[in-house]
C-alpha cells in the first residue's frame, strides 16, 4: 500500500512489511518506498560489482547543531575514501595482488532529543579487501595528535574528526557501532547467500522508517553512493537524492 507523504510529495509512504520479498522491521511501518528502493538498488549493485561484501552498519552524532551542515556526509565520505585509497597503495606494495575495494555508502539523517541531529550510516566494502571491522580502541588508548589504528573502526572515527574538523579523542565519543553491526553478504561460497542478504536487508530497513524524519528545513534526509561501474578504479562517489 502506497501513499504519497504530506510533507514532501516526492516521497511514497508504505506500509507493507515486506519489499521485494525481503522483509522489514514492521514496528517501524511506515517507510519510504523511495528509499526502501534506493537502498536495494545500493546493494544489489554493490554485490554484483564486488561480489562479497562487508557492510557494517553505525551512527554519527554530532557535538551540537552548530555542526548541522549539508557538506558533512561530503567530507566524511571523502575522507574515508582517501583512507582506502591511500591503504590500497600501501598493501599494494607489499603484495601486487592485493584487493582494491570501491566504497558504496547509504545514510540517512534523523532528529532525536532536543531536536539533534544524528546520522544512521551504511558502508558496503570488497570483502575480499576488508573482512571485518576491526577491534574498536579504548577511549584511553588515543592519542589525538597522532591516531594511526590501521582497522576499519579507526578509520571511520578519523574520517568523522576529519568531517567535523576535530580530533580523535573527541570524534571517538561521537561514533557508536551497535552490536553485530557487520554482515558478510553474496557469494560467499559460490553461490548468493540469501539469508545474509535478507537478514541484513531487514536490519537496514530502519533507516527507511518514516518517523523522525524532518522536512521542510533544506537538509537532506537521506543519500546514497553512485552505483558502481567497476570495482578496478577509484571512481569518484557523489551523493544522489532518491
């Protein structure tokens, strides 16, 4: 069932618990169906392109609205790209067969207490080149004048100091991995694995939810990657509405 929602006429509210065969947090109905769309698109690109995937699953606050800005995705994003690209050529060196992983990435902003923002982010990797997220440090093991954890944790914490122009120590507290926040989906033994994808896609459902959206303010609510065209070259990501 479809209905067009009042705050913002592009978008369709749906209120089934299932899409695409896949299934939904339904506590959560309704949801976007444009978003519930993009994402899939995201993700099933993503698997045909990279085959395996990793795709870990956290959420950005922000230390005050102050910080709000149509350009904070841009630049996590961007630096987190920067981060792989510049790990690749590292492993690359010692081992020319090294695997390059593209990023594709699905966000979406919400507003809680107070009416802060924060964001549920989404990153979908090679699994061939990342195979998990790595330990997360102790808060009293970073040094915020030199933080050089080589994991994927690390980097997305660097990445959202870089975004917000702040150091480690303060983005750490800023970054929250929830529990079994990492799935390893499509062919992971030759064939799809679909009970990884499915449960994984009903994980991320959430972030199509309805509720605790805001519009009419000039903020994005939510964004994708570019689909991929390869997985051999850094092509460039840009965020795209749905």
């Amino acid at each position: 069932m479809f209905k067009t929602y009042p705050d913002n006429r592009n978008l369709n509210l749906y209120y089934e618990s299932s899409w695409r065969g896949l299934s939904l947090q339904g506590n959560y109905v309704p949801f976007f169906s444009n978003y519930l769309e993009s994402m899939f698109q995201v993700i099933r690109n993503a698997v045909i392109v990279m085959r395996r995937l990793l795709v870990i699953r956290f959420d950005l606050h922000l230390p005050n609205n102050d910080y709000d800005s149509e350009s904070l995705v841009s630049r996590f994003t961007a630096s987190l790209k920067s981060q792989l690209e510049a790990n690749y050529k590292k492993r690359l060196k010692e081992n020319p067969k090294a695997h390059y992983s593209p990023l594709a990435y699905i966000w979406t902003r919400e507003e809680g207490i107070n009416n802060k923002s924060h964001y549920h982010f989404v990153i979908l990797l090679n699994l061939d080149a990342y195979a998990t997220l790595g330990t997360i440090p102790l808060l009293n093991t970073i040094n915020p004048q030199r933080f050089n954890g080589d994991n994927m944790a690390c980097r997305i914490i660097k990445a959202w100091a870089s975004a917000l122009n702040i150091n480690a120590v303060d983005a750490y507290t800023l970054v929250h991995f929830p529990q079994n926040c990492t799935y390893k989906v499509g062919y992971l033994r030759g064939e799809l694995d679909t009970k990884n994808f499915e449960d994984m896609f009903y994980r991320l459902s959430y972030l199509a939810k309805a509720q605790t959206k805001v519009f009419g303010n000039h903020v994005r609510n939510f964004g994708t990657s570019q689909l991929l065209r390869s997985i051999d070259t850094g092509i460039s990501q840009t965020d795209m509405t749905a």
